[in-house]
C-alpha cells in the first residue's frame, strides 16, 4: 500500500540526514584532483558532511580569458547542484580563476543560482588557512604562466600575505598539472624556498599535493600547505565541523 502523505512528511522529517551539512563543489571540467582529496579528507578525519559536485565548463590552456570565461556559467552550474535544495556552502573550486575575478564577482555570480548561500573560493580559503595557522611570509609555487601566477600572487598580497618568492612551471594544460608526479612536486617545492620563509604554498585543485604534505614538509622543513587542503579545512569550518 502507498505511504499518506502525512507518512511520507514523517519519514522526511525523521531522518537524521537532514542535520549533515550540505556542501556544493564547483569544479572544473577538466580537474581529475579535487573531488579525490575533498572525499579522502572527509573519510580520513571521519566527517559527516555530504558533497555534492558539478562540473563547470573550462577550455584550456589556463589563460586570463580562459579563467575569466567561467564567471558567466557560475550561477547556472550552482542552480544545478540539488535544484529547489538549500545548501549549506557553495564551493567554487579553482585558485587561479577565484584570484582573477575576485571572491566578491564570483559570490555575485553564484547568488542567482543559489541565493543566500555562503560562497567560498579556493583562493580566499587557501589565504584563510595560512593566515589561521599563524605565518605571514610565503614562498608560493604555482603551476601556470608567470602572468596567471602573478595574479595569484597579487591577490595574496592584497589580503595581507607577504610573498617573498613567486615559483612558476608554465604548464597551459591542468590536466597535465594532475600527471606530475610526487618527484617532480618535491623538486619544484625545494627550488621555491627562499631564506625567511615560513610556509609554502602550492598552488591549483589539479595539483596532487594534499596527499603528500609530510613528505613535502620533511622536505623543505616547513609547513606546506596546498588549494585543496585549505579549502577543504576552510569547507569544514564554514559549516561548523571545524
């Protein structure tokens, strides 16, 4: 026999999935990391939060444009995440584009699809985190051209981190950003230390960096953090997990 109405109102109300947070991931097309860490994370510390993702059309190489053309899509890949369902944070899962277009463009963009939602990019989390964890003075390793990286160097520095080194690898294509491999991230975190450094940031959601921290910290002898790490950490903290 079908269940009333008034049974179907119990049963919904009655589960306690209601009470785990629910948070949207705006993810690029073409990123095969995020998703990995986020869920690795959540299942290694044991948190209860539900994700949900969509995928967000990108066209590489990274370039200005190429990021920048993103903005347009927010609102409606946001409206997508769980239609008619409120959300308890919205994501927007890319470092280099959050710093281009600026954490106050992108919540505008998101709003109209999912209104009164707190917006959290990948950029203001990663600024958040180190600045929370007490450091100040940041080398910083970036995979992409020297103008995109100076992007991200300048929105670091206009939200109060002292950059004293900018480390760039020139790669266009973030999938290939996801193929390097764990030797190729040490080298490249050892070279962009310089003297007075108190942490070290790598760059991009595609960079397999947040599975190998300890290495990199035992590495370079510093805290390391990377995109997905902070923002996962940031996530968890916005809907009261941290």
């Amino acid at each position: 026999m079908p269940y009333s109405e008034k049974q179907i109102q119990n049963v919904i109300h009655g589960s306690s999935a209601t009470s785990v947070p629910k948070v949207g991931m705006i993810v690029l097309s073409t990123d095969y990391t995020c998703e990995r860490d986020y869920s690795r994370l959540a299942h290694e510390h044991k948190l209860d939060v539900d994700l949900y993702v969509n995928r967000i059309h990108f066209e590489n190489p990274m370039t200005e444009q190429s990021l920048a053309a993103m903005l347009e899509d927010l609102g409606q890949v946001a409206a997508d995440i769980l239609p008619d369902c409120e959300l308890d944070a919205i994501v927007f899962n890319c470092t280099s584009a959050s710093a281009l277009l600026g954490d106050a463009a992108v919540s505008d963009a998101v709003a109209p699809g999912k209104p009164n939602t707190p917006v959290l990019t990948t950029a203001a989390a990663s600024v958040a985190h180190i600045q929370q964890a007490g450091h100040n003075k940041v080398s910083l390793l970036a995979p992409y051209s020297a103008v995109v990286s100076r992007h991200l160097a300048d929105y670091f520095e206009r939200s109060g981190l002292d950059i004293l080194s900018l480390g760039y690898m020139g790669i266009e294509d973030d999938r290939d950003v996801a193929r390097l491999s764990p030797q190729a991230i040490l080298d490249a975190a050892r070279e962009a230390i310089v003297p007075d450094t108190e942490a070290l940031f790598i760059s991009c959601t595609a960079t397999r960096a947040a599975e190998m921290l300890p290495e990199l910290e035992r590495a370079v002898g510093l805290p390391v953090y990377s995109s997905n790490f902070c923002s996962f950490w940031q996530t968890m903290r916005l809907v009261n997990l941290q």
